[in-house]
C-alpha cells in the first residue's frame, strides 16, 4: 500500500538529508505508526479478533478482562512484531539516503513532536 500525501504529480527525488537526531527520531516513530496504521485498517474483522484473543492468551488474561487501551497496545506490538519493521538506526540510515522512500508514509505527527519540543527549551 501506498499512501500519497499532497496533491500532485510524483515526488521528485531529494538530496541526503542532515536532519537531527530528534527529528528522525520522530520521523521514524511518525512511519512505523503509520505502517502499522496501515495493516491494522487492512485487517478483516474476525482477523482482529483472533489477534485480541492471542494477545490475551499470550499476557495470561482471562478473555475480555483488559480494557480497551492494553488490548490496542498488544494488539499494536504484536503487528510490529510481524511487520518487521526496520530498527531507528537502519531505518534512518537509509532515511538519510532515501528520504522520498518514506515520506509518502509520514502521517505530520512527528511535526508536533519537534515542534512541543522545541517550545519547551
């Protein structure tokens, strides 16, 4: 799946970029949120509720005792788990490299991160 941000023809490809570490890091948290985003919207319904009842059953819960919240959260690490998304220093890496790769991805979370964190220094 590709997600196409803006309006417009293709992107045309960027120079390596030099970015700061905080704000890759909020890039790279800002992709993997979206990826997963992604492939949970993708899932059939039953496939959701198969993942919550292994998700409970792997936690050692009684079915239907977590909340709402802890079931996302297990729910969110297994599909990270099976993604297999890259770790923040290859993915950034390649980031620096490749920017155009990823930012199709980008959902903008990661503005607000620099952005609250620029405002508190």
């Amino acid at each position: 799946m590709t997600r196409r941000v803006g309006k417009g023809g293709p992107r045309q490809p960027r120079e390596a970029t030099a970015e700061p570490e905080e704000v890759l890091r909020a890039k790279y948290y800002d992709y993997c949120s979206a990826r997963v985003c992604d492939v949970f919207l993708e899932l059939e319904e039953e496939r959701v509720f198969e993942l919550a009842r292994a998700a409970e059953h792997r936690v050692g819960a009684v079915p239907g005792a977590l909340n709402f919240q802890d079931l996302a959260a297990l729910l969110v690490e297994q599909l990270l788990d099976d993604m297999g998304l890259p770790d923040f220093e290859s993915w950034a890496e390649d980031y620096r490299r490749n920017p155009e790769r990823y930012d199709q991805y980008l959902l903008g979370l990661w503005r607000t991160v620099v952005e609250s964190t620029a405002a508190s220094r």
